[in-house]
C-alpha cells in the first residue's frame, strides 16, 4: 500500500477552547489510484491533506507513505519529504505575479532531483503558446495550468490537490480533471483530490467521505466515468 493513515488526530487551541478536528482517520491508498476525499465544511477534509503534506503537525496517529513514518519528522527532513514526495494544487493558484508561466514551472525544477521535461509539460498543459505570459495575461483554467505543471515538474510521486477546480466554470474545471486523468494515466501519480463536487467521485479510484473528523464511508469504483463524460461540473 503505498499511503497509509491510521487514527489520525489533530486538535487545535488549548483549555476550553480546544476543538478536534480529526478524530481518528484511518484509510489507505494504493500507488497509482486517483482518491476523492468529500466532506461538507468543516468536516476535517483540508486539514487531513494538510497533514498529509506536511503543512500541519499531528498530534497522534500514523502516516506512512511508500512505507515511511512521516508523522514527527523533524522540519529538516519534512522538507526533503515534501521537495522528493508531493506536489501540491490549490484552489487558489499562487503563482508569482512577476514571473513567466515557463518561469513559475522553473521555480519548482529547481527543487527536484529528476524533474520531468519542461517543454513537454508546457505541451501536454496546452501551454506552450502562453509560457512567456505573466499570470495576470491568463484565464484562470490557464492559470490553473500552470500550477498543475509547477506541481509535476518536481515528477511527485504524490499529489496533493485542494479543491482544483473550486474557482473554475464547469467546462474549465471539465479540462482540468480531464488533465489531472491524462497525468494520472501518463506517469502513474497518485492523486489525492478534496472536493465539494460531487460528480468528480465517479471519474476516480476510490472514494472517501470524512464527516466531524472521521472516515463515514469508503468505497472503490468498479465502473468509472470518463472525466471528458461528467456531468453537473
């Protein structure tokens, strides 16, 4: 199995005013699957991300991913764990508003240890034509784009998306998950992918539904639908 979470905690606050999070998450996910975490408001599913990326601390519980402890790492080592593991997609791009597109996908080659091919990335994303743009010359799906080739170029064997297409229209967010199935398919990444919407549990793996801090229900799809046929985006 290559991602293992087993009753993960995190609280926040202290006294009176502690509040809980998670509450005990435990799934699993294998190498090369595309997961969905859904879950309303609340519900614990970015903060679970977040820890699995190494963005927030745990305060019991265990994740493994390809088999290593990541839970307690020291800063220096979560360091090495998020530039040779994750890349990481946001709902809001943060790109560098100074930068070129080619030059924002740079930023993260320089991290890694055996980057994928720029220029191939720039074709697959639909962006060669725009890699001299600044970010404020783009639409948001282009924005978007890049972000996702800011985060592959690294070649993450994990990747960690926050609500991709939350700020997308419903045909722009149709040719990001197509993206992300071509990626997935491509070079085997696995995927994690918060989401409110609920047609993009049909197009992926597995499925897992966080509620008041703890796993409700999981499932794997037997039959999945193409992200090109999805509909109510």
């Amino acid at each position: 199995m290559y991602l293992e979470v087993k009753g993960l905690k995190k609280k926040y606050g202290n006294g009176s005013n502690i509040v809980s999070v998670l509450k005990g998450i435990s799934f699993s996910v294998e190498k090369g699957q595309m997961c969905v975490i859904q879950g309303t408001s609340g519900s614990g599913k970015s903060t679970l991300l977040n820890c699995i990326g190494g963005l927030e601390t745990t305060d019991e519980g265990s994740i493994k991913v390809s088999g290593k402890e990541i839970s307690g790492l020291s800063m220096s080592d979560f360091s090495d764990y998020r530039r040779d593991n994750l890349g990481f997609i946001f709902q809001f791009y943060n790109l560098v508003p100074n930068l070129t597109v080619k030059e924002n996908i740079k930023v993260c080659e320089f991290l890694a240890q055996s980057p994928l091919d720029i220029d191939e990335l720039l074709k697959t994303l639909g962006l060669t034509e725009h890699q001299d743009k600044f970010p404020s010359q783009l639409s948001g799906g282009q924005q978007q784009r890049c972000a996702i080739a800011r985060a592959l170029v690294k070649n993450p064997r994990l990747l960690l998306c926050d609500e991709p297409t939350g700020a997308l229209d419903s045909e722009t967010s149709r040719d990001i998950l197509i993206l992300l199935e071509e990626i997935n398919k491509k070079y085997g990444t696995t995927m994690l992918i918060v989401t409110h919407n609920n047609s993009i549990k049909e197009m992926v793996h597995k499925v897992i539904f966080v509620k008041d801090g703890l796993v409700k229900n999981q499932y794997e799809n037997k039959k999945r639908i193409p992200a090109k046929e999805l509909e109510d985006l």
